[in-house]
C-alpha cells in the first residue's frame, strides 16, 4: 500500500513538474514573441521618421467625400471615403514575405453586405496614374450592425516598402477595391482619394490638445435653426475648437448656419448621403460616420480629442470649467475612451424662464429653460456618449469602443465628475422621480450672449431671431 501511494505521489510530482514546465515554456514564447514585436515596431518607428513620405500635390484637396456606388448600382455597395493611418502597430503583422514591411496602411469606409466574404483587392493609383495592387486584411463589418443585411466596414489595406526601396517615398493619391462578387469592380473600379494630413509636417508631430465635435448626421427634424446654434456655442464654450457635420437632410436655415461656421474655419460640412439603405442598414450608418469622423480628426487635422454626440446631446463636467480643461487636466495618455453616463432631460416639460435675462433675443435655449431631468443615472454604455483620443481608437461603435491601439483602455466617468445631458422630446419612464438641475445654467450668461450675437449675423433680416 506504501508503494503504491509513494508512486501516487511521485506521479503528481511528475505531472505537477510537467505543468510548469511547460508554463514556463509559455511565457518565455510570449516574452520573447511581445519582445521581438516590440523590437519590430520600434525599427518601423525609425524607419518611418528616416522616410521622405511625399503626399500628392498636383490636385486641390478639399477633403470632401460624398457616398458612390462600387461596381453595379442595384447591389448598393458603397464607398466613402479613405484615410492614411501611420500606426503600424495596430497591424496584426507587419511584414510580408513578398511585398516587404509595412509603413502604414489605408482605411476605408464601406457598406457592404453584413456576411460578406470575399477577398479584397487594394488598387493603389499614383500621381502619374500608375497603379499598385496588394491584399487587403480580412474585412470584418464595424460592430453595432444589428444583423441588418447590410453593414459599415473598415477596409484596412496595408502600405508596403522593400527595405531596398529609396527613402524617397511617394504616397498613393486615390485607392480602388475590387472583389469576385461585385464583377464591375474590377472592370470599372471606383477610386476615392487618399486623406493626408493637411500640414505633412504634422504626420508625426504630437496631437494637437484640441477638442473636436463628432455630430451624427444631420435630418431636418433633427433640430431647429435656434437650437443648431445653441449646440454650436454651449460646446464652444465647453472647449470644442471645431466640428464635424454630417449631413443627410437639411434646411435652407441650417445651410446657412453650417456655411457661417465653415466660414469661421470652426465646421467641416460633409454630404451624407445613404438613401439606398434607408431599411437595411442600422442607424442611416451611424457606425461609419463616427469612425470616419475619428479618422478624419485624427488623420487629417491631427486632433487629440474628439466628443462624439447627437444634436440633443450634451457630455457636461461637473467639477471643471471646460470639457478641455477636463482633459487636459486628467488624460494620463493611456485612455481611449472616457464614457459619460447618461441622464434624461424632457423638452416638453413647462419652460423655467426665471433666469433668462430681458435682453435675450433668443429666450428659449433648451439647456437653459428645461431644468427637470431624472434622477436615475443610466449603466455605463446604455445611452452613453464619449469622448475618445483619437489616435488610440482603432474601431468605435455607437455604444461602445470596440478596438484600442495596445496599451490603452476605456475610463467609464464617476457620475459626480461628468454626464450626458440626453435632451429628448419623450420620456421613456413618465413616473420616474426628477430631479431640479441647474448646472447647465452656470454657462447662461455667456451662452445668451453668444447664441444672440450669432443669430443678428445670420437672421439680421429678422431682427436676429433663430427659427425655433
């Protein structure tokens, strides 16, 4: 009996010894694989700033994009826009075998069917309309699809050089798609040019601290013209130093207050234009407009920050002046994503006009006159808005991040430190306790002013009254 539980024992042994063994095996592999990684990336990282990276010159840049059909029409494929993304190390390898190592990569924004599966094509053109081909990475739709038959994609096609290459490198000025369901692709492709930095000085510079508005497309019930106006300058005075609209319909009105800020330099005005898809496609694609939107502050523009939101939207901080100064004060540099918590406030409650001032022009600012919200503070990621370090966003949904750049982390905001303002015309819960809350009103001075010196500018024939 003796003998046989010392065999026990010696056979636990083994196996225990096995167990770690192989443990160890385990983690001097990963140790080695991250290091070697590491080491890759930091050689790329070199490689990158020794490069003369040249981008087009010989046509104006505009940076608008509107949606255009892939290949045949009625399969209602479509292509955005696309955007240069420096960061290698969001690749999942950055080396091939026979095209060489990559020093970026092109993102596009597509709709294409939700189970779509075929390989993709990258068709680059130069300047002097040559023409280089390699495989995109496998395309997956962007989450928050809601099973629709239709989704929004980023295709991710990388930019490679031989290490023989001159540094010399001229940047591709328009890419192509092409794949086996959508013949016409091929035959006919669809080119939309390349976003560069505006400033190539800026590719590899620091971020610009500056604070950006993502705005989901724009209907013409989603606002009045006042309160287009009013969300512009309450996020001014909350630290925003520009805006990105959308737009899928629109008034004369709200034309002529987004070409007012377009020409203060503070608004880009993009077309968007997703009528073929109005039943299979989640949200009008609200998915791709965020993630061009982030590319288009991060890649473009270099923005640090960017607030994503809808037009009855509000992410207010409680214990700072400004969303910047928010920022600025508590980004450590290793969050992607600041996830405000979300409370309701109900348009159609009575008015409190008791501080608005008789000078006012305009007296009926919702974030100043509906003060009742509910008491209850929503979950994280139920009905909840971000603000996002765009260079560290690889895939954002509408209701959370999906994809950061290593290294980095969503930060879900103690209610007592921020929360969204949700202004909306019904209450979801009618009974639910409310509660008074005024702090909107400590920017109502300032906002009165602001939101009525704009208004004499655009609506002087009116006697500087928004339409509300």
């Amino acid at each position: 009996m003796l003998v046989h539980d010392n065999q026990r024992v010696q056979y636990i042994y083994f196996l225990l010894s096995g167990a770690v063994a192989s443990s160890l095996l385990i983690l001097t592999y990963v140790s080695l694989s991250t290091r070697a990684s590491e080491n890759l990336q930091r050689d790329i990282r070199s490689m990158q700033l020794s490069m003369d990276l040249i981008k087009p010159t010989s046509l104006v840049w505009s940076y608008n994009n509107t949606w255009r059909n892939l290949g045949h029409g009625w399969m209602k494929h479509k292509i955005y826009s696309a955007y240069f993304d420096r960061r290698v190390e969001i690749l999942d390898n950055p080396l091939d075998d026979t095209m060489g190592v990559a020093i970026g990569s092109i993102r596009i924004i597509a709709v294409l069917p939700l189970y779509f599966r075929d390989e993709i094509t990258c068709i680059f053109r130069g300047e002097d309309f040559s023409l280089k081909r390699t495989r995109a990475r496998t395309p997956q739709p962007l989450q928050d699809h809601n099973d629709s038959a239709f989704a929004a994609y980023a295709i991710v096609c990388p930019l490679y050089r031989q290490l023989n290459e001159s540094l010399v490198v001229r940047l591709p000025h328009a890419v192509a798609i092409k794949y086996k369901l959508n013949s016409l692709t091929k035959d006919s492709p669809t080119f939309v040019p390349i976003s560069y930095p505006r400033d190539m000085n800026q590719l590899f510079a620091k971020s610009k601290p500056i604070l950006s508005i993502c705005v989901a497309p724009l209907q013409l019930n989603s606002t009045s013209a006042l309160g287009l106006v009013e969300f512009i300058e309450m996020y001014r005075l909350l630290g925003a130093g520009h805006f990105y609209f959308y737009l899928a319909s629109y008034s004369n009105e709200m034309a002529t207050i987004l070409a007012y800020y377009r020409k203060l330099g503070l608004a880009d005005v993009l077309q968007w234009d997703l009528q073929d898809h109005l039943h299979d496609l989640a949200m009008g694609g609200s998915v791709a407009q965020i993630n061009d939107c982030i590319y288009r502050a991060m890649a473009v523009d270099n923005f640090r920050y960017a607030v994503i939101v809808g037009m009855d939207e509000y992410l207010m901080p409680l214990k700072h002046n400004s969303l910047l100064k928010f920022m600025l004060q508590c980004d450590e540099g290793l969050t992607a994503s600041y996830v405000f918590r979300n409370v309701f406030f109900y348009k159609k409650d009575r008015s409190d006009l008791f501080s608005t001032p008789e000078r006012a022009t305009n007296r009926l600012l919702v974030t100043q006159t509906k003060v009742k919200r509910s008491l209850e503070v929503m979950p994280a990621f139920t009905n909840s808005r971000f603000i996002v370090n765009t260079h560290a966003v690889v895939e954002m949904g509408t209701k959370r991040l999906w994809r950061a750049a290593p290294g980095y982390t969503d930060h879900v905001l103690s209610p007592t430190v921020g929360l969204l303002f949700h202004y909306r015309n019904n209450c979801i819960n009618c009974r639910t306790v409310m509660l008074v809350d005024y702090t909107a009103r400590r920017f109502g001075s300032l906002l009165w002013d602001r939101v009525d010196n704009a208004c004499l500018q655009l609506f002087l024939k009116d006697k500087g009254v928004c339409p509300n």
